[in-house]
C-alpha cells in the first residue's frame, strides 16, 4: 500500500465519524436525498451515494430524522429534515466534537 | 427507462421484505432527480451511456442493498483467528485417521478396496464433512457468543493469577468437536443392538462380550468429557482442579481403549461364511487402528495438560 492510499484510507476513517453530525447539521433545513447530497458536497464533504441514502434511513428509524412524500417539480421526492430528538442529540454531539477539537489542538500544541 | 428498472430491480431482490417498496421508490426517485439535472443542463433527455454513469455513482446493488441491512457474517473477526486454526486441526485429524484406516486395512489385509481416485474423494468428502461440522460450532459460537457477552465479561486479573492459567478456547473447542463426532459414531453407528444395523444387507454380525462392557463406561465417558469442555469452552481457564479431571479423563480414556484393542474382536459372525468373515476381520481391524490413533492424540492431549499442570505448580 502506497504512502497515499494509507493516507486515504485513515481519512476516510476519520470522516466516517463525522458524517452523521454532517449530515444532521444539513437536515436542519429541509432536503431531499440528492440535494442533501450535492449541499454535503458543496460544503466539502464527499459522501457516496450508496453510503448516504442508507443513512439518513437509519438516522430516520432511530428518530432523529423526520420524512415526508411530497410532490415537486411533478415528481414525488422523500424530504428528510431533523426532528427534536435529533436537535437535542445534534446539539451534544456538537459539544462532543468541539471538546474532541480542542483536546486534539491541545495535543497537537503540547507536542510542536 | 428499462436500465433504470433493471438496476432497481436488482436492488430489490436483496431487500428485507419490509421496506422493500419504500427503499425503491426513493432510490427511483433520486435516479429521476439526477436525470432530470442532465435534463436541465443539456435540455434533452439523458441517452443510455449518461443513465449508465448515474448508475454507476449510485453504486454496485449488491453493495446499495448491503448498505440498507446490519452488517451480517457467519463468523466475525474476533473468532475466525481460532476458527481457521481449529478447522486446519480438525480437517488434519480426520483426514489422518481415515487415511490410516485405509492404508493399514490394505497392507494388512492385502486386499485393495479403493481406486487411488476414489482415495481422494473419500478423504475429501471427510474434510468436507469435518468443516461443516466446525464451522457449524463456531457460527453457533459467534451467535452465542454476542448474547451470552463472553467477550465483555472476560477477567483480565485471571492472566496474572497464579493459581490460574491462561486457557486456549482452540483446545476446548477441538475436543468438544471430536467428543462430539465420536459420540454419534458410537452410538448411531454401531447402535445398542446386538443384531447390528448391518443385518438388513446380509451381513450377519453381532457385538461381542467386549461392546458389552465398554459401551456405557464410553458413553459416560463421552458425556462428562463434553459437558466439561462445553464448560471450559466459556471459561477459557485452567485451575488445578480443572486440570486434574481433564487428566483423569485422559486416562480412563487411555484405558478403556487400550482394554478395547488387547480384549479383541468388537465384532462377531453369527454363522459360518468365509467371506464375511475376511470383511469382519478388517473391520475389527480397523476399529483397533481408530482406537490407536485416538490413544495417540488423547496422550498428545494429556501431555499439554500436564505441561500447564507443572506450570502451575512452579
């Protein structure tokens, strides 16, 4: 394995935990799948399909996504947005990632 | 478009029953967005290729309907380290006994009863049959093994305790299975019945005085070396006591087999024929070969208890 395919691998990692707080931060204004997908992208987080849609299914069974059928553009699209359960859970995981921030800062500061 | 239902379609048929219809009309609802964005950029309707290419970032089916079920294994990675070494044991034992069984009944006996071929086959059949049966127990184990939390609940302190040793669950694990195999060979095999289940194909035997004896002594036997490595297959530990009941298990099992192979034939004629009584003596035959080759791998066994016995006691 290349220098570059180990690097890719570990950010990959790295980002998988961040998705569903990705993921939940975008619900909290209304989307569908794919524009769900193509606001995740143009705030620079590249997501595949086929990890994302099956997601926001599982964040929707756990409660903390609300979705409706509804009609736009003649065509019948699923519209996710966060629930309550979801805002409250969104707001300590936020918590959660700005202390992981700052002990990694910390660390980071302590070991230059 | 046909492509479209095709792929959705795959999907489909490897979705749980429940959401099924759910799940497809949203990924064909996505599919129709992306299309209808081509559309919009080019103003004519997408062509095969660029349905092709959507597809293609929507993923493989196989891993999009993955994607929507829990993660399923028949063994995961904490057991397949001990599943892999058990099965290549496991598969080498059997393999061995079988092979022992054919070459000494054809040297013995000078009668060649199988093609080189067919040799082949036979053992390969007895490897098959071997990894069914251990990768049987360790799914089992793996299911298990998630309920019953056995590797949440492990002792660390047990590692360093001296009146306590480190157990492999490889080691428990193998004579479960091969405490397991000989008890159905024993008991459904040859059965209880004097007549023996061979009467019906013409081939008058009946058990001799020797089966008498040895049949529940084997049983019991049998039974408590189960439910002992059962035990040990979840405690994962040895203590001295432990190992004084392995040994003696050991032991009368050494006895009880090397009684079988010097009091002689297990199996007798019930009339005079000169044939069946040249078949009858490589069966006794090989009964005697399988019985030495289980002595050999039970004081292999005894000796490792031993060897974690003086661990012990230093």
């Amino acid at each position: 394995m290349s220098e570059q395919e180990k690097l890719d691998k570990l950010k990959q990692e790295l980002r998988r935990g961040a998705l569903v707080l990705a993921v939940l931060l975008q619900l909290r204004q209304e989307h569908y799948g794919y524009s769900l997908r193509k606001a995740l992208i143009d705030a620079g987080i590249e997501i595949e399909e086929s990890t994302l849609y099956p997601l926001i299914r599982r964040l929707e069974t756990q409660g903390l996504l609300n979705s409706e059928w509804r009609e736009e553009a003649k065509r019948k699209k699923r519209f996710y947005r966060i629930s309550d359960m979801g805002q409250t859970i969104l707001q300590q995981l936020v918590k959660e990632w700005q202390s992981m921030n700052q002990s990694i800062e910390q660390i980071s500061t302590t070991l230059d | 478009m046909k492509l479209v239902e095709n792929y959705l379609g795959e999907v489909a048929s490897q979705l749980p029953q429940t959401d099924k219809e759910d799940i497809i009309a949203e990924l064909g609802s996505i599919i129709e967005a992306k299309m209808d964005d081509i559309t919009e950029r080019s103003g004519t309707e997408p062509n095969e290729t660029q349905v092709a290419s959507i597809l293609k970032e929507m993923g493989h089916p196989n891993k999009v309907a993955a994607q929507y079920g829990a993660q399923q294994y028949l063994i995961g990675p904490s057991l397949f380290h001990p599943y892999k070494k058990v099965l290549k044991l496991t598969v080498f034992a059997v393999v061995t006994i079988q092979l022992l069984v054919v070459l000494s009944s054809t040297i013995f006996t000078d009668v060649v009863r199988i093609s080189a071929i067919g040799l082949l086959f036979h053992l390969a059949s007895a490897a098959l049959y071997t990894g069914f049966w251990v990768t049987v127990a360790f799914a089992t184990m793996e299911y298990s093994g998630e309920k019953l939390d056995w590797f949440d609940k492990w002792e660390p302190l047990l590692l360093s305790n001296a009146k306590r040793i480190a157990a492999t669950r490889e080691n428990a694990i193998s004579n479960v299975i091969t405490d397991a195999v000989v008890f159905i060979w024993w008991n459904n095999w040859f059965g209880r019945d004097h007549d023996m289940p061979f009467t019906p194909n013409d081939f008058p035997v009946m058990a001799t005085g020797v089966y008498d004896i040895v049949y529940w002594p084997i049983n019991v036997l049998l039974i408590t070396s189960l439910a002992f490595y059962t035990w040990q297959i979840v405690q994962c530990y040895w203590t001295k006591l432990r190992l004084q009941v392995a040994i003696i298990i050991d032991i009368v099992s050494v006895i009880v087999m090397g009684y079988m192979i010097q009091a002689g034939d297990l199996f007798a004629l019930k009339v005079t024929d000169e044939n069946a009584a040249i078949i009858l003596d490589k069966v006794n035959f090989s009964v005697s070969v399988v019985l030495a080759v289980i002595i050999g791998f039970v004081l292999y066994d005894m000796y490792g208890h031993l060897k974690n016995w003086r661990k012990l006691a230093s």
